[in-house]
C-alpha cells in the first residue's frame, strides 16, 4: 500500500512512478459506496496508482465526503453536468481521462469494490504480458445462483421475442442483437498512451454503451482485448450491478431490479470486508 506521502506526491503532481495507474471513478450521490470503494482501494491497492473522481455535481453530503479525503484528486462538474445519466457518465470519463498522468487509464464505478490484496497489480500483468493487448476487461460479473442462471437462459426474453420476430417475418431488432464484446466500464483498463493517440473517447451512440466505441477505436487500429470471464473478474473485484443507479438516482425502472440490487447491496454492505473498511477512517486521509 502506498503511503499518505507518496498519494499526496502522485496527486499533486510532484511524482509520476513509472507504471503509474490513473484510476477513474465517475461519481453521483453514493456516499456509502465512494466511501466503501475508495478505501478498498486505499487498502488493498499494491502498484503506483492515482485515483480521480469527476462528480456529476452531486450537491449534497457525498459531495461534502470527497472533498475530505486528501489523496484524491476530485473534479466538480457543477450544474454543467448533464441531467442524463449515461450521458453524464461518459462526459465524466473524457474528463477523467484527460487529467490522467498514468502509463494505463483503469476504468471504475463506485459500486465496484476491490476484494483481494493486490487487485490491480494482478490485472496490469495480464496487460503487460501482451504486448498488442491495448484493453482488458470482462462482462458482468454474474453472482446469481446456479438455478438462477439456468432458469434464465430458458427464458431468454430476448431470445424469445427474436424467434417471433423471425416467425412473424419481421427483421431483427437492433435492441434485441447481441453485440460484440467489450470491456465493461466497471473495472476495465486500458494502455493510456493509445487511447489518446488514437483520439478514442468515451461519448455513446444509440446501441453502443460508455466505453464500446473506444473499445472498437483500439481494435480497429489492429489492437487486441483481453476478455476475462466474469467468475474470474470477480476473484480481483466485487460489482454491485445498478448500485450506483439504484443508491444515486432512485432505481431502476422495475421494482423486481431494484429488489435485486437491493439484496446485492446488504450482501456486500454486510461482508466483513465491508464492515472492516467502513470503521477504518483513516483510510481517508
């Protein structure tokens, strides 16, 4: 774990370690979970790292909490940032991406939370050993139970409504195609130096979330991904799934996802890791 002095040298730019990991956490009112996820962080971190949290001008005591923790850079976006969430998200990215000093940009979400000593170390080796590897990343991180995910894949709601699709004569809709992979933006990292190259952003087109033009922009240049599965994504970090949606913005649109998130939540909020880390304060400072 680094120490307060050399966070504070990283942060105010006196000190650029080679290797340096610019983690960048999008931010709107999530107290608990920026507290939770930056100390995990904090402790659990082993390789040079700086983190930078955009807030999305939250106005409120989550916003009151960042400006109190000393080795974080925190950017305000104000009345700026845009009612959108997805939109905000992405805007939030560019920014963070621009002030970033790193050697590799590490995409993060307040609901995502490290679990293991050594988390990020882990993952850059993966990236280094590549040398066309440009991106690394998984999909969700899937933690329903074995029953759960079987009785899901029967029930492909979208897989259902395409083969009616079909039957009826009608074309695909584009909503219901399975898109090509890509790194999901709740931990997924990146060499800086080629996204800035490439003139890569994080804005989002109809059909294509945060993060997947960027993505195909690496590919594109003739640059690989590396795709984790999710179980072994989940070995390194834990993601709350519409935590961030559910504790910031009042939910999702379906009472039956928030009961899910919600029983996500106080499963992780309870773990022991959690009440460790939430009674250490002085893993702000």
């Amino acid at each position: 774990m680094l120490d307060r002095q050399q966070l504070q040298d990283i942060r105010d730019g006196r000190s650029t370690p080679e290797g340096l990991a610019s983690i960048v956490i999008p931010h709107y009112r999530t107290e608990d979970l920026a507290r939770l996820c930056l100390r995990a962080i904090r402790r659990l971190t082993d390789s040079p790292y700086e983190v930078i949290v955009v807030d999305n001008n939250s106005a409120d005591a989550s916003l009151e909490y960042l400006r109190q923790v000393p080795w974080i850079r925190l950017i305000e976006r104000g009345p700026q940032a845009e009612a959108n969430a997805v939109h905000a998200h992405a805007s939030a990215m560019d920014i963070g991406t621009a002030a970033a000093r790193g050697q590799w940009l590490v995409s993060f979400h307040t609901d995502t939370i490290a679990r293991r000593d050594g988390w990020l170390g882990a993952l850059l080796s993966r990236l280094r050993a590549s040398p066309r590897a440009a991106a690394l990343g998984s999909d969700k991180i899937d933690t329903d139970a074995a029953w759960y995910r079987a009785m899901k894949r029967l029930w492909d709601t979208h897989r259902m409504k395409t083969f009616f699709r079909r039957a009826a004569g009608l074309p695909p809709d584009p909503k219901l195609v399975d898109a090509p992979w890509y790194p999901r933006s709740f931990c997924a990292l990146y060499r800086l130096d080629l996204v800035r190259s490439l003139g890569l952003n994080w804005q989002v087109a109809p059909h294509h979330p945060a993060g997947e033009l960027l993505y195909r922009g690496l590919i594109g240049a003739g640059y690989e991904g590396i795709q984790l599965p999710g179980a072994e994504m989940h070995r390194y970090v834990e993601h709350v799934s519409h935590a961030t949606a559910l504790v910031g913005r009042g939910g999702l649109n379906h009472w039956r996802g928030n009961m899910k998130v919600r029983r996500a939540l106080a499963r992780v909020m309870g773990s022991g890791l959690a009440q460790e880390l939430m009674s250490d304060d002085s893993l702000d400072r």
